[in-house]
C-alpha cells in the first residue's frame, strides 16, 4: 500500500468515526435545533405519563371547577408554530385542545363572531381548538370509557384537558417541529 492510500483509509475511517459520533449524539437528544439563514426548525419528540393539574383560575369561566390540564408541548413564547402527531391513551375521557395565538388585525363586527379564545393569567390571548373526537372510547376488554388515539396538529401549543376539574392521568408520544411561519 502506498503512502496515498493509506492516507485515504485515514480519512475514510475518520469521517466514518465523526458520523457514528455525529449519529450518536443525536439519537440522544430529544430536541435538536437547526439553524441556517432561510430555516430554524426545532424538533421535540418524548414520551411522558403525567398526572393533570388545576388550570389557573383566571382561565376557569367564574362558578366553575377549575380545568384539569397537562400540557404536552408548551405555548410558544417566540414567533413559531408547532406541527405533528401526538398519539396517547388516559386515565378518563378527556379532550384535546390546540392553543393559536389570537390577536385580530381588526375589530370583530358581531355578524361574524368571534372564535372560541380565552386570556391566560400572563395576559396572552389564544384562540382554542378543542379535539372531542376522542373524549369517549370504550376499551373493549375492560368496556371502561377512557380517551385514547392519534391525531396530526398544528398550533401555539397541545394541551390535554378535561373541563370537569375530575384529575386524570396521560401517557402519550409526541413527535413535533416548531417552524416560523411564512407570515
């Protein structure tokens, strides 16, 4: 073997190293960041069981019991949106809700209404999509109603959440970027 080959085993063996290093890290990280000057995306995957809690009061229309709420990924603070897929399972029929920052470039006339939104105690305004979909489903062998099933979202944050104020108790994977919007 010349001394030019062997030089190129080297540098064969050590790009090979610095990916299985690379590699490595990474399947170890549950987010990652990736910045470059036209996309910053970050990527969160877990998986958790966590047991709800009391919503603040000022979220909790007045006369009610305060919500039961887990919150799966948190509200954004920055100007990105997540997306993804959250599969999960509860202790009781719960329901979903995406949270979208809500704040209308113009007044709401009455004829048209305004979307279902609420103010969190640090003075943010989110629209809320609420998920009943999943809010009764009977397993088969214990024919006990719980929530389970998947669903694909996009929004300021995910939110497990049972209006009762009865506490309940999630196990879910979510798999989800966050992108800065187009606009």
């Amino acid at each position: 073997m010349n001394a030019i080959q062997f030089a190129a085993r080297i540098i064969v063996i050590f790009v090979f190293t610095i990916l299985a290093i690379g590699s490595f890290i990474l399947s170890n990280v549950s987010a990652v960041t990736i910045t470059n000057a036209t996309l910053s995306v970050e990527r969160y995957l877990g998986q958790k069981t966590e047991m709800s809690y009391p919503a603040s009061p000022t979220v909790t229309p007045h006369g009610k019991l305060p919500h039961q709420i887990v919150f799966a990924l948190p509200l954004r603070n920055d100007s990105k949106i997540w997306t993804g897929t959250v599969t999960f399972t509860a202790s009781k029929p719960i329901e979903i809700e995406v949270l979208h920052s809500y704040n209308p470039q113009s007044a709401i006339d009455v004829e048209h209404g305004e979307p279902y939104h609420a103010t969190l105690p640090n003075n943010r305004t989110v629209a809320i999509s609420t998920m009943t979909m999943f809010t009764d489903t009977p397993v088969k062998v214990t024919d006990t109603p719980i929530s389970t099933g998947s669903l694909q979202f996009t929004g300021s944050a995910l939110v497990f959440h049972k209006t009762s104020g009865e506490p309940f108790t999630v196990t879910y994977t979510v798999d989800a970027i966050a992108m800065t919007p187009n606009h």
